[in-house]
C-alpha cells in the first residue's frame, strides 16, 4: 500500500513497489499533494505533473476522493488501473477499462471526516486480502469509512465489532471466487450474487455494536484506524 500525506512516497519508491509486489494499491493523496519550499503551503498538482503518471499501467488500484479526482483524467487512468473515487456520505464509485459500479453507503452521523479515506481503504484491502470481490470489498470500505466519521479525532473500533465484520467476510467469502485468484478481472468487478445481503449483513453488524455499547465507555480492546488492515490480515 501507497499511503501517504504527501512527499514521502518517491517515483523511485513506488517504482520499487510495483516491481517487487504483486498487486500494489495507491492513495492519490501521497501522489498529488504538494508543499510549497517557502512558506510550506499545500497544493495539489495535477496526476500528469506528479511524477507518478508513468507507472499507472502497472498499480493495480488507485483511491482518490471526488475533491482528488478533479486532478485526474478518470477516463484515461481507469484504461490502466482500477480507479475507486470515495464521495463521503453517498458512498463509492469503482471504474475500470471496461465498465463502472456505484457502491451503496451506509448511514452515519458525520461529526468529524478526519481518518474516513484512510479507514475506507484500509477496509477495502483487507476484504480484498480475504478472498472478497472487488464489490464487496468496497462495502467493507464504506462501512469503516461510515464508522470513522461518527467518531471525533482518529477513530477506534470496537473489537467486538471488528470480529461481527469478520465473520460476515469470512461468511462471505465462501461463496465468492478471490479477485486474484481469477484470471478474468471483469469476472471480480461484475455485481456478484448476493451483494445486496451482503451488505445488509454488514449494516445489521453495525447497528448491534451501536446498540450494544450505547452509554456505555468504550471497550478497552479498540484498536487504531491505522490497524484496521492488520487486524484483518492476521
């Protein structure tokens, strides 16, 4: 994984990257934000000026924001990589060469964006990592990104909650053919059977930690939103 603020990802770095991993999953943010050698203001450049636009045909996944996005050519990146544009509240959006599927969100009441892009990619990965479908994958990554934004600061996450989400996967999964297991990448990025309950499962996981922990102090065993892919690798 590519996951920067910005500057401490080089061409170099994620030319290394992609030579020595199989699949290598990029956040535009570490590509296109820069500082200014001045005064150290921020600024975001365009994708083609960033150094990075050479190495795109051979990253597999690239997450932007829609505020991201407008820095890209969408149409002409998703002809190389797997492009996944992340709109808040109104959840995903993935492209690829030969088609595109808006992936439903899951309700929450926003208090504080901070950590949602990092916490939807970290969960997006880690379904990707356990055999889920790229679809289903990017449920996984709005459901952490919808439980982000309801928290103040860097978000925790209950592990109660965190095994009721690994158990859907895992449940999930079994009826599901792994997106780098399969030879045919349209096969992954179609709409699988069973994508709707799928994340109704995952809502009703969501809604019974909420309901189980409402007024009472956070569990002790919460873990960091940086865990999250971790946590699901283990």
């Amino acid at each position: 994984m590519a996951v920067g603020v910005g500057g401490e990802i080089l061409p170099e770095t994620l030319e290394r990257m992609v030579e020595t991993c199989d699949a290598v999953f990029v956040d535009i943010q570490a590509l296109i934000r820069a500082f200014d050698k001045n005064d150290g203001t921020v600024k975001l450049v365009g994708l083609k000026e960033s150094g990075f636009y050479h190495l795109l045909p051979r990253v597999k996944f690239l997450k932007a924001s829609s505020e991201e996005a407008l820095f890209m050519d969408v149409e002409e990146v998703r002809q190389w990589c797997c492009v996944v544009v992340t709109h808040g509240k109104d959840g995903c959006e993935v492209y690829w060469k030969d088609g595109e599927m808006k992936i439903e969100p899951f309700g929450a009441n926003q208090v504080d964006p901070t950590g949602a892009g990092d916490s939807f990619l970290g969960g997006f990965v880690g379904g990707l990592v356990h055999g889920l479908v790229v679809p289903d994958a990017a449920l996984v990554g709005n459901l952490f990104g919808s439980l982000t934004v309801g928290q103040i600061g860097l978000p925790k996450f209950d592990l109660r909650l965190l095994q009721r989400i690994m158990d859907e996967v895992q449940r999930r999964k079994l009826h599901s053919t792994c997106w780098f297991e399969s030879r045919d990448d349209s096969m992954s990025l179609t709409k699988p059977a069973g994508h709707d309950e799928f994340r109704a499962s995952l809502a009703w996981s969501k809604l019974v930690s909420t309901c189980s922990v409402r007024g009472v102090p956070r569990s002790p065993g919460s873990v960091e939103a940086a865990e999250v892919v971790s946590r699901f690798c283990l």
